[in-house]
C-alpha cells in the first residue's frame, strides 16, 4: 500500500506564499480540526490535486485556487504543492506542482508551470539530478 508522508504548501488560497506550510500525516490515521475558514478544505484539494492532477470545481479554471495576488499586495503570486509519499513497492516520491497567477491589464491569467516526480535516492534522502 502506498502511504502519504508530508505535504508542503505555499500560496494557495489562504496558504502564504512566503512561508512554507508543512503537513505531516501519521499512520494510521490523521485528524485535520481548525476553526472556519483555517485551511482545512484546501488541506484536502491540496492532496487531491497533487495525486490526480484536477483543479478543485470551484476554483474558476485555478483563478481562485492561487493565493490572490491583491491579497498578497502585488502584481503576481506563485503556488506550490509539494506530496512526499511512499510507493507500494517502498521508494520515495515527491510530487511537485506550481502555479501562477498574474494581473494583467484587464483580467488575472492562471499557469500551470510545473508538474513532476521525483524519486528520493534511498541511501543519501537527496533527489537525484538532474
Ligand atoms: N484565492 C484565494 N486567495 C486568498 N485567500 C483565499 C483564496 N481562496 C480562498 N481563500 C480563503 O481561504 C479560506 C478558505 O479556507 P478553507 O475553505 O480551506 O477553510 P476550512 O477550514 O475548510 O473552512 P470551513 O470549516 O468553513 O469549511 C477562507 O478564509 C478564504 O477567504
């Protein structure tokens, strides 16, 4: 069975973009409590856009998936999802996949600029490069 280890977060919805929100998932079971509007639903399309690669329904296309720009003050905000999980035959993977969200003149334009795995050199804990 393949197991999820921790999962990284910045920038997306109420996620800062500046700092790096780490989720730690324990066996068997993890339990996500918070008050209103803490995080808890983004916790949760976080996972399931880094192990499917959809977009949440309600996000407009990814547009209010990304922490909105004039929240943060400026012209442009970058998201990322990092999920380390072990595979069911025992090797290391992380999944990484970021985003953009930009104001241009008239509209705000959402990219998705990266999207990979990467195996975990048993032995060292480095990812390989390149
Ligand atoms: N694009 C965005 N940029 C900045 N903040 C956002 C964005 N989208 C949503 N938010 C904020 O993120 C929060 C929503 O978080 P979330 O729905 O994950 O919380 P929750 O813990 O599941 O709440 P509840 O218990 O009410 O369901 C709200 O405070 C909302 O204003």
């Amino acid at each position: 069975m393949s197991t999820v280890d921790k999962m990284l977060i910045k920038g997306i919805r109420s996620f800062d973009p500046e700092n790096k929100n780490v989720i730690t998932f324990f066996k068997p079971l993890t339990l996500i409590v918070g008050s209103n509007g803490a995080g808890k639903t983004t916790i949760i399309e976080c996972l399931k856009l880094s192990c499917t690669g959809e977009l949440p329904p309600n996000s407009r296309s990814g547009h209010t998936f990304v922490h909105d720009p004039k929240v943060a003050g400026e012209t442009e905000t970058k998201g990322q999802i990092k999920l380390r999980f072990k595979t069911a035959a025992g090797k290391d993977v992380v999944c990484i996949r970021s985003f953009q969200l930009t104001q241009k003149a008239s509209k705000m334009e959402f990219k998705a600029i990266e999207s990979v795995l990467q195996t975990i050199n048993p032995h060292t804990g480095e990812v390989p490069f390149p």
